[in-house]
C-alpha cells in the first residue's frame, strides 16, 4: 500500500473496512506479515490475555519488532546484492576465444 499524507487528523489508513469483525481481518486487510500481526495482536490485548502480563507482551512485540528488523535488513540485503550483480561495473569480461 502507499503511504498516506497525514496532517495530523483521521485519515484513511485508520479507516477500518466494514466487514472487519475481528483483529485477523484488520490484519489480511492491512497485508501484514506474520511478526507485524503478532505485534499488533500483543499490542490490542497488553496485559489483557489470561496467563499473561503486560511485560510478557511487552516482550513479544520487541521479540518480533526485532526479527522484523533483521528480515527487513535480509531483503534490503539481497535487492543491494541482486542490484550489484546486474550493474554493468561489477560485469568481468571474458576474453573472446575467436
């Protein structure tokens, strides 16, 4: 999705789709990867599920904060490495046998 101008009021991207009953819609709507959904899920229920405390969903959204991060940093990694392979500087040339 591409970003939204913001002026500081509601604007789009809080605008909740009408079919929306529970937080698994929000997140398939939003498109959101598996570690971002479990942010977003620990953030809505903090301290709030059975068995569990605030710090321990604390401790789940900086878990998957962090493995969103260093996946973030994978991806960034690869298209800077696939970028690098196509360039025509780093292209050797072979000598013509003819």
């Amino acid at each position: 999705m591409a970003p939204v101008k913001s002026d500081g009021g509601s604007t789009s991207y809080y605008n909740i789709p009408e079919y929306a009953t529970d937080l698994q819609d929000l997140i398939e709507h939003k498109r959101m990867e598996f570690g971002i959904g479990n942010i977003f899920k620990a953030c809505y229920r903090l301290g709030e599920k059975d068995g569990t405390s605030k710090r321990y969903d604390l401790n789940k959204i900086i878990f998957f904060a962090q493995r969103e991060l260093a996946r973030m940093d994978r991806v960034e990694l690869s298209r800077s490495a696939d970028q690098e392979t196509r360039s025509p500087t780093t292209l050797k040339k072979v000598p013509s046998t003819l």
